[in-house]
C-alpha cells in the first residue's frame, strides 16, 4: 500500500496574514486534510491568508481543485488568498491550465504576505 503523507503547519496571524504551509503529497488521498483546515480559516472583508507550498511535493488534479476552491472562498469572503514558494514545476502547470492569472503567485511567502498588506 502506497503511504500518502500531507502535514500542515498554520501561523495564525498576529500583524499580517495567516501562513499555512502544506507539506508533502497533496492528492485525492490528502486533499480533505487541506479542505478541512481551510474551512477553519475565518476571513474578514479585507483578510486574507497565505498557502506556503514550498515543501509540497507533488499535488494532482484534486489538490488543484483544493486550491481553486480555496481561493473562491476567499473571495466571496472579499479576502484575499496568495499562494507562495510553488515549485517550478507546478508553477508551469498552473500557467498551462490558465490558473496562473487567476492566483495571486509569489516566489516566497514573505513577498506574499508583503502582496496581502498592499
């Protein structure tokens, strides 16, 4: 049997947006761990949060959708989601599929969270 292994790692806010970082596989088998954490995030009108995927290490169709959802969320809540540290690979696939216009893309999550204050 194949393991997949997804952790979460959140930094509730204290001046600036909250950072949670996704680390390992996101796939069909993890993709409900990340849903259930973003359903706990609560967004203000202004508020917005940071997806930190610089240790993710592989993410399918299904975490993609996790993604897309997330950030329809956050903006029927007028927040804002920024996405920070995406591999070069997945970078690529995001602009393929055409979500690289859609999602707030940063190389590091200090320039995102930098994007959520401006």
């Amino acid at each position: 049997m194949n393991e997949h292994n997804l952790s979460l790692e959140f930094d509730p806010p204290s001046t600036g947006p909250a950072v949670l970082r996704v680390i390992g596989e996101l796939d069909h088998h993890t993709a409900p761990l990340l849903r259930e954490a973003l359903d706990s995030v609560s967004l203000s009108p202004g508020g917005g949060y940071v997806l930190d995927l610089s240790r993710l290490e592989y993410c399918d169709s299904t975490g993609v959708t996790v993604l897309v959802t997330a950030l329809r969320k956050a903006e029927a809540a007028e927040g804002r989601l920024c996405l920070a540290g995406l591999s070069h690979e997945l970078t690529r696939v995001f602009h393929l599929i055409g979500l690289g216009d859609v999602f707030s893309l940063h190389e590091t999550v200090e320039q995102a969270v930098e994007c959520q204050r401006s």
